[in-house]
C-alpha cells in the first residue's frame, strides 16, 4: 500500500522542488554572467591572463551596484572558480562613509594568490580591509599590478557616476554549489 499525502504537505514538497530547479537556473545564470565578465575582463586588458592562468582562485562579481549620500552601500552576487571551473556562489557587501554622492554599477574580480588565501575565503568570513586597494581595469592595467597580501582586485565601471573620498571596507560570503541551504 502507498502512503498517500496529504495536500498541504504535497503543496510544500512540489514548493521545495520548484525551489530547487529555480535555484539552480539562478545559478546557472550567473556563472553565465560571471564566465560573460571574465571574457571582458580579458579582452579590455589580455595581459589579466597571467593573474586568470596563475591564480589559487578567483570570485568574479559580474554586477555589484552601490549607492551612496554620506553613507554608501554596495553589493552583488558573484562566482568562485578554481581551475578555471566554477564551484560556488559568492555574495558581497560594502559599507561606507565619508564624502560620497550617487551610484554606479561595476564588475570585480578577486584574486587569491595561493591556496590558503583562497580557503580563508572559501571559510565564508573573508573581508577586505579599507586599505585594499583596486585597480581599475583598462588597457595595460593588469602589466604592473600586484598581489597584496595573498589578493589582487580588478574593477571595471558599468555605468552611473559616484563621487567619493571614502573609507569603507567589504565583506564576502561563501557557499558551494550543491550546498544545503542553511
């Protein structure tokens, strides 16, 4: 004999289920997005390759939006590779105060040098200090740049305009592909 469900439990197990394929379409999307980013990323500026070629890891950020009027804010959602592989989703967030007025969109790329700058991130309390420092991704950018303390960063302006002398610092999450949610 087959148990036969009762509606309201068949109603959260088909909700599960839908939120499972969904998420995994998300997922999808964005390593779609964040593949889409590395290859402009390389275009802009081919000498980038030795940092995608030689990197521990990297977590690509295809949209972090920020906004800002004294305090600002950013974030986004983005993709951790390992050998060139994508292996989870990764989430930031930006805080900010100081002289700042407006908002823009930009893509980021992180560097981890070596392996256990790429595991301090993968543990999901990885922060980057106000002194870190970016480079802004054009033309030759990536032939002088260097690793800082185990990461280098490259950021590329979309569009909107911010004005800002600013301290603040970032902060990123950390979940595997395939994870459980918590």
């Amino acid at each position: 004999m087959v148990p036969r469900m009762r509606p309201s439990k068949l109603l959260v197990a088909v909700a599960a289920l839908v939120a499972t394929v969904a998420l995994a379409a998300d997922d999808k999307a964005l390593v779609s997005e964040a593949t889409a980013t590395v290859a402009t990323f390389k275009k802009t500026d081919p000498k980038i390759e030795k940092f995608f070629s030689s990197a521990a890891g990297y977590a690509v950020f295809p949209t972090i939006a920020k906004g800002a009027v004294v305090v600002g804010g950013a974030g986004g959602d983005g993709v951790l590779f390992e050998g060139g592989k994508p292996v989870g989703k990764s989430s930031m967030g930006q805080a900010s105060i100081g002289f700042q007025l407006g908002g823009q969109t930009y893509s980021e790329v992180v560097f981890f040098e070596t392996p256990s700058s790429l595991s301090d991130f993968k543990k999901g309390n990885f922060a980057l200090a106000a002194q870190a420092s970016a480079v802004a991704l054009s033309a030759g950018a990536a032939a002088n740049a260097k690793y800082e303390k185990g990461v280098a960063i490259f950021t590329a302006t979309k569009g909107g305009l911010m004005y800002e002398a600013s301290v603040g610092g970032q902060k990123f999450g950390y979940e595997p592909f395939g994870a459980a949610k918590k």
